[in-house]
C-alpha cells in the first residue's frame, strides 16, 4: 500500500474508431493532418560497462543536465530463490537492508539519507533484489559509501525483522480487500502452479511468520555477491571517478561460489477458472492467461508485438471491442511477462459485475482469433509505428538508459540489440506473427481469475463455455496457495483446518 | 521502483510576497542549485497564452495544453462533469474521428493522454519532435470544434461510471478523500472530488456538454506548454498558423466560486465504512490557506518534517517507535482555493484509534509550541532541493513545472523563483503557520473503520496480531 494519494487525476486510453456527424457552426477548414516536419537523428545514448575482478559489472551513464546522480544495485536473486517453505525471504531481506548494518542503526540510516535529502529505495522483485540511493552531485561519495555498507553489512536485527515482518502481515491484510492484488496472487498460483513464481513475492501470513533471523543471513550470504550483482551509477558524475568509488567501496566484496539455479519445470497449460468471492464488489477484476515464454526466448519480440495487437499501445484489440464499441469497462489490456525461467501473458480488465460473463467471453474469442487468423498488414504496421516510433520517448533520461542495459544483463540479452530495437520492430512480419500466436496461443487452456461478487455472475459463466467452476472466499486463499505444494506439506501446522 | 521523490512540488508563493523575500535573502545555504528555466512566454491575439522551452537533449517534444477549469467549477448536481467533459474531448471534431485522437498520436510514436484535477484540466502529448504539427493540430482542432453528440455522450458516461468504480469504489480505502472532504466542506465546490457521484453523472445532459465547452474551453482560459527539440521562433509560428484561427471567447469566463465560511469549533466524525475498508483509518485535518499565500511555504515545510523519510516525525513516532500504524503520513494540499492540511494513520491491528488519533495531533501541537531543530529545517530544504532537481528530468516534468506556474500561479517566474523562497524559510515562519492552522476550532477529527471486529483477514486466530 502507497501512503498517498492523489485526488482525482484521470487517465484516458481510447482507441479505435468510430465515425459520428454534427452540425459546426464555426467557419473551420476540412482538412488531413498535417505532414511532420524534418526527422531528427536518434542515437542511443552512450554509457560504460565495466566488470571489477571480483565480477561485479558496474554500468556507468553520465548526464550533466541535473545536479543528481542515481546508484542502482542489483543481486540476481529474489523471490523466486526463496527456499522451500520459506516463501517471502527475498523479499523480507531486502526490506531490512536499510533497517540497520554493521555500523548503523536502522535510525542512524534513516537520519543519514534524510539529512542531505536523498532517497533510498530497497526490496526484491521475482528474480531480483535491490538496492537504490539518489543523491544530489555533492552526496556522491556518501551515497557509493551507504550502497556498500548496506548491501554487504545488513545487520538483521531481532527487533527490525519484528517490526517489518509485522508490516509484511500488515500489508497482506489490506491487500486481502484488494482485487488487483488477488487477482494477481491466484493468477500466479493458476499459471506457475507449483514453480516458485507461482506463490506472492511476500509469501503468506503462515510463510512469513516461519522466517527466521537465520533464513535472512542465509539468503543475504547465499546470494548477495559481487559475481552475482550489477551496478549502475547514473547521472552527474564523471565517469573514472564513478569507476574509482566503486572500486573502493566493491573491491574487495569477496567472490563467491553461486548456488545452481532453480530446475523447476514450467507446467504446461491447463485449462481452469477460479472465482475469488467478494460480497458487495461493485466490478470484477478478470485475468485471463498462461504460461508463455521466457525473456531470453528469441521470439521474444515477435510475441511481444503479437500482443501489443491484442491489447497494447498501437494496437489494442481488446480496448476497441470491451471500451471504445461496448462502453463495458475503462482499461482493457494484455501483456507479456518474461522472467528469467518462463514467463506469461495476461490480458486483463475489470467490468462491472453484470457483465463479467460477457466480458470473459469476449476476451477469450480475441485470443482465439489473434491464434486463428492472420493480422491485418495496416495492423501489423500500426503496432509496429508505435513501438519503433516511441524509441526516442523510451531512451531519454539517464535512468531509462541504465534500466535497458540491467535488463539486458540480467536475462543475459545482446546488449548490441539495444540501438537496434526500431529496426527490429520493424523487421517482424505477418506470418511471424502468426507463427508465434500458433505456437505459444492455447485458447482452450487458459487459466482465468474472476474476482468479485460471485452470485451476481456465477451462473452466467456455463454459458459462454466455463462450466467447471472453483469458487473461493477470501479467508479460504491461504490454502489455496498452499495446496499441493512443498510449502503446503512443510507448512501444514500453521494452515487453518 | 519508483522513487518517492518523484512528487511534484505544487507549492509556490505570491509575486509580491516573493519581491520582499528577495531583498531579504543573503547566502543561500544549500548544497546544489538546479539550473533554470529557459523559456519564452506568448500571448497570441484571441487570449491563449504560449509557453515554449527548447530542451534538445533527446528528439522528442512534450505538449501541455491545460484549461483553467476542474472540478471546483462545476455547477451544483452536476459533480464528476469536469471529468466526463475532459473524456468527450477524445470523441471527435471537425477534422478528427471519434476515438482517433490517440490512434493519430500512437501511429508516429507518441503518448497522450488527459486528466482532471480540481483547479484544470490537462492535454498531454509526448511525440517524436517532427510530429509537433500533428498535436497543434490536434489539440486546436478539438478546442474549436469538437463535436457533440447524445449518443456518445451517454456511452462515454458508462465508462467513466466504470473508472469510478474501479478507481475508488472497488480499491481499499479508495473513498477516503471523497469522505474527508465530503465531511471538511460545507458549500466549497471542493466537497466533492473530481469523480464526483453515480448520482450527479446520471443527472448530466448533453447541453451541459455545449454549455461547459462554450464557458470555459476557451483560448483565453488555456495555456499551451512545449518543451522539447525545437527552436522557438519555429514552433511559434506554428503555433499561431493553428490557433490564431480559433476565435476568441464571445463572453467572459465565468470565476466566482462560492467561499467556504470559517469553521469555528472542532468537528469530530466517527464512521463505518463496510466495503473496501481492511483498518480503521484516522485523519486529522485542517482547513489552510490557497497556493501563493506566503503561508504556503513553510507550511510545506512542516510537510516534509512530518513526512518525508523515515526519520520523519510522523514516521518515526506512529510507525517506528510506537508501532501504532501500517501507514502513516502528513499531506498540503495547496491549490487554487483554500484546502487541507491532513495527517492521516492506518491503524495497525491490535492498536486503537484513539492512540493514532493522540499521536498525530500531539505532532502537530509540538510545531505549534516548539521550534523545529536546525537539523530538521535543514533536512527539509535539503529534501526540497533535491524534489526541485530530481522533478526537472524530462520534458513531461519541465513542461509539469512550467504550465503550474504559469496556470495556478499566473507567473511564469515562479517556476524558478520559488527555489531561494523556500530556502529563506525560517523555524519561526514554521512555527507560525503552525500556530494559525493547527488549532482545534479549526479541526476535523475523522475516523473511519470497518464493522467491528476487524475486516476480512485471513490470518489465523492464534497469529500474530
């Protein structure tokens, strides 16, 4: 849960088009958009990788507009390394990073990054954890100091890992009265099954109250290494200068044997629908999806396009049908998510409890159709036009620039590709499209959350095909998650009955 | 992995107030001074005031065209109609397909988009620089002649219905301003949120439509921002070859908005709120001042010393030490017309109301009575400096910073200026601001909380609280 929030901004994302006529009073010429002017060069902006001799890589991005400078530290471990039983460890470890080191009190930190207004940022993601700090130019030497002393030293104190755990609890609760959240966490559950990405980054009330002081300093030693980390240092800084901090305060983290990464198979996809019930829900939050591909896969970028036609920026099928025609929902989308060892795809929206049944039933034929019939060319092209065109828009500030080479380190891409993404938008044609649509499209095997009030739509759902129907009420989702799984055996002393 | 520091800074002085802070200021201490603003200001014939910022590090240009009209200026029974107006704006005009507004924009590379606020409503592209012709068009296209039918109007009131069941209805604790300024509020217009009710969406007609759009989305109540990869001179001229033939407003616009009389005692609400409510939340709030009082700055500061970092007061007392709360924080909101100053707590499970309720207002009573250190008035102006630095990274923010002081403040020279403002701030300004605010007449304790006992949890009897 963020602590603030704004009134009332507004998001609009209309697309499509439907022709309408009405008198204008005004004298206004008729006339077509105007041509665009002279086309600028676009060059992907410069930076400097390096890799220390312990192995930690270290990407350097120099911009002088701003007085600021932004480090970025990743360990290639999260959540999906969490040991067996003992999900939300990652996540857990790399929440206390700033609750206290060998030097520091969790207080001390605090008070240190706050005086000269900077901003620290930790946690882990599925196959990442984290560390940032933004400084402003004078800080820098400060900031390369607490990086270090915060990633190499956390302390793991009793009463931190108390109190944080607390807030881990905390947070799950109000996230039980969330649709989004638990859309997602089922989801998972559905496509990943037994696969560490099938369970919540923070684990479960019963996961994370069996963390121990011992998981957390395990994890930290197991995974916390430099041949296991990259950085990235951004902004108003020189770039030797930025190298020789790094060498002072990383040289001599010791490098360390990696443990072998995780072997579990993906399952394949199978068909399954899940209601989460929840009285009094006006809408119902709808995930439809399953089991695609990993971020390396090499058809990678033509699913990815495939998708931005089914329900993305330049295309987005599913926003003509279910906004722009029917007026049935205000966002409507589908996305791909690749990690490390597999990934997904996801289309989602949220309707009106009415009209859930027809919504899925909508969704559902566009992805059979995007698997059933070529795209159009004009299409293809407009997706494309989009995602090739905004390049410019996607390489401008420092910070964009570090993220595409931590991805690209991370998942182990060609980080010569980077320049080359409009050309290889581009470069995708109709039947790769439809190649990959075939290939990793299985209509008859998609795993669907509905979250909402069930008895509004339940009976709805045999009717446009979904006759085999698990329904759970939110106190039940705990064993849901657990079940069938080796939290589930390990942990069964803490599940309710 | 967003940052926090990503916030804008909405808080700006008054010319004159600014003019004597000024002659006042000595050395600034402070660690790094962001650069300025360079910018040219235009008012073009029929009253559309132009804004242009060059910025050629990358080949892209962003375009704000905001109308000086939200949700505080919408007419009593038609709540959430500045919004539903600013969703019609996609449905066509005379050279524009209905719904091919963004379709033009994403087919060259480019975002757009729209939102409503309280005090305007905002018109934004991010394009490839060549593209800049495409958005003028556009953007002056719809200003002159959108198009205006029943028949839309009504489809895209069912997705705005959709939105505010998404965005508020169906979120936890996502009526919690609507029911804090629903109970501030006796006859402000900012009683209501911008979404405004089902009930007020359902009343609206299509000729409110014509009649919104003939009021208040003329020239003169517009101001055109763009930032990016052009030279000036250039996209001047365009500027006018597609806006100079927008006529002019054929009556003023309208901008009386009704006062909100002073409140004289404290006011306490206990509510149960049984959908979407996981903890009882507590706030208290108090009614402050407008955007450009000199009140304004220090009482931002008393922001950051509540608020900002977790060695914050708030965080520190509420969420650290006395572990009353899951969240926990202190927020101005410093906008056109008078509104709140409000700290707000979720209550942790196993604690109670009452003891949030205690700590947030003993903060706020201790900037009353005692000053803040020297550590803490540093801290903040440090933290300030660094929202003013980290804020002004890409054009969508610059042209963010450039269109609020030129919009709310109606002086550009804000956009700079504030910086050596707030940087002047003194303990005893603080501490004053403190003194005329929080006070208990002028008070409202609000606390909202699920149907006993606790909500829908799925920890286990037997668990941790």
């Amino acid at each position: 849960m963020t602590g603030r929030w704004a009134a009332g901004a507004a998001v609009v994302l209309a697309l499509g088009c439907v022709t309408a006529s009405a008198q204008q009073p005004l004298d206004w010429p008729r006339e077509s958009p105007p041509p665009p002017l002279p086309a600028r060069q676009v060059t992907f902006p410069p930076y400097e990788l390096r890799t220390l001799p312990n192995g930690l890589q270290v990407v350097v991005v120099m911009h002088h507009e701003q007085p600021a400078v932004n480090l970025r530290l990743m360990i290639g471990a999260g959540a999906a390394s969490d040991p067996v039983g003992k999900k939300g460890v990652a996540a857990l470890a790399g929440q206390l990073l700033d609750q206290g080191t060998a030097n520091r009190s969790a207080t001390d930190v605090a008070e240190a990054i706050d005086y000269v207004g900077g901003v620290l940022s930790v946690g882990a993601g599925t196959d990442l954890s984290f560390a940032n700090v933004l400084v402003m130019r004078d800080s820098f030497d400060f900031a390369v100091d607490l990086l270090a002393e915060i990633t190499r030293t956390p302390s793991f104190e009793q009463a931190e890992i108390d109190r944080q755990r607390q807030q881990v609890l905390s947070g799950i609760q109000v996230s039980m009265d969330d649709p989004a959240y638990l859309a997602g966490v089922v989801f998972s559950r559905l496509v990943y099954g037994d696969h560490p990405y099938g369970m919540p980054h923070n684990g479960t009330p019963q996961t994370v109250l069996s963390i121990s002081r011992d998981d957390l300093r395990a994890f930290h030693q197991t995974h916390y290494a430099p041949n296991n980390a990259l950085l990235a240092i951004v902004g108003d800084v020189d770039a030797e200068e930025a190298f020789a901090s790094v060498e002072r305060v990383f040289g001599d983290w010791e490098r360390r044997p990696l443990p072998p990464t995780p072997s579990t198979q993906l399952p394949a996809p199978a068909r399954r629908i899940v209601v989460v019930d929840k009285p009094g829900s006006v809408q119902t939050a709808i995930r439809v999806g399953h089991v695609a591909l990993p971020r390396a896969s090499p058809d990678h970028l033509a699913f990815d396009v495939a998708l931005k036609i089914l329900g993305g920026e330049g295309g987005n099928r599913l926003g003509s049908v279910l906004r722009t025609e029917r007026s049935l929902t205000y966002a409507a989308s589908a996305d791909v998510a690749s990690r490390r060892f597999g990934g997904d795809f996801m289309a989602k929206t949220d309707t009106r409890s009415d009209a859930t049944a027809e919504v899925l039933r909508l969704i559902v034929e566009e992805v059979a159709r995007l698997k059933r019939e070529r795209v159009g060319r004009r299409e293809l092209e407009n997706a494309q036009a989009y995602l090739s065109g905004s390049f410019p828009l996607t390489i401008e500030t420092p910070n964009a620039i570090a993220a595409q080479v931590l991805e690209s380190l991370l998942y182990g891409l060609d980080l010569g590709d980077l320049p080359k993404y409009p050309e290889r938008i581009n470069a995708v044609t109709v039947d790769e499209i439809q190649r990959v649509s075939r290939e990793y499209l299985q209509p008859q095997q998609l795993s669907v959350v509905l979250v909402g009030e069930a008895a509004t739509f339940l009976d709805d759902l045999a009717g446009v095909g979904f006759d085999d129907v698990e329904v759970l009420s939110v106190s039940e989702l705990g064993r849901f998650l657990g079940q069938g799984t080796a939290q589930a055996t390990l942990e069964s002393p803490l599940l309710a009955p | 992995m967003k940052s926090p520091a990503a916030g804008r800074v909405l808080l700006v002085f008054a010319v004159s107030a600014l003019a004597s802070l000024l002659l006042l200021s000595a050395t600034v201490e402070t660690a790094v001074r962001p650069p300025k603003f360079d910018y040219e200001l235009h008012t073009l014939d029929n009253g559309l005031t132009v804004v242009l910022s060059e910025d050629h590090s990358t080949p892209i240009v962003r375009s704000e065209l905001v109308y000086h009209v939200g949700s505080k200026n919408e007419a009593p029974g038609r709540t959430g109609f500045a919004h539903l107006f600013e969703h019609l704006m996609f449905k066509g005009s005379r050279n524009v397909l209905s719904d091919s507004h963004l379709t033009l924009i994403s087919r060259v590379g480019g975002d757009g988009n729209a939102y409503t606020t309280e005090d305007s409503t905002t018109y934004v592209e991010t394009v490839p620089a060549q593209y800049l012709p495409l958005i003028l068009w556009l953007e002056a296209d719809r200003m002159a002649t959108l198009r205006i039918d029943k028949e839309t109007f009504e489809s895209e009131r069912l997705v705005v219905k959709e939105e505010r069941r998404w965005r508020y209805e169906d979120t936890p604790f996502g009526l919690l301003s609507e029911i804090m300024y629903d109970q501030a509020y006796s006859v402000h217009p900012y009683k209501h949120t911008p979404i405004g009710t089902m009930a007020d969406l359902e009343a609206a007609s299509v000729d409110d439509v014509q009649e919104f759009f003939d009021t208040y989305y003329v020239p003169e109540n517009a101001t055109l921002v763009l930032v990016g990869d052009f030279e000036s001179s250039e996209a001047l001229a365009l500027v006018k070859h597609y806006f100079d033939r927008v006529p002019k407003a054929a009556k003023p616009v309208p901008r009386a908005i009704p006062r909100e009389p002073l409140q004289t005692g404290e006011r306490r609400i206990n509510l149960t709120q049984s959908q979407n409510w996981p903890l009882p939340a507590v706030i208290v709030a108090y009614h402050i001042t407008y955007d450009g009082h000199p009140d304004a700055y220090p009482l931002h500061i008393a922001v950051k010393v509540l608020s900002d970092g977790q060695s914050s007061r708030i965080f520190r007392r509420l969420i650290y030490d006395d572990q009353l709360a899951v969240s926990a924080f202190g927020q101005g909101t410093i906008i056109d017309d008078p509104n709140l100053f409000y700290a707000v707590s979720v209550v942790q499970p196993g604690r109670t109301a009452e003891e949030s309720e205690k700590a947030l207002i003993e903060e706020l009573d201790r900037l009353k009575t005692d000053f803040i250190s020297d550590t803490e008035l540093q801290q903040a102006k440090n933290q300030f400096a660094r929202d003013y630095v980290f804020t002004r990274a890409t054009v969508e923010q610059k042209a963010s910073h450039l269109s609020h002081a030129a919009v709310i403040h109606d002086d550009i020279t804000t956009a700079d200026a504030e910086f050596d403002i707030f940087m002047n701030i003194t303990k005893e300004d603080v501490q004053r601001v403190a003194q005329t605010y929080f006070t208990k007449e002028n008070r409202l304790v609000l606390t909202i909380a699920p149907p006993a006992p606790a909500g829908r949890s799925f920890l286990q009897p037997g668990d941790e609280e």
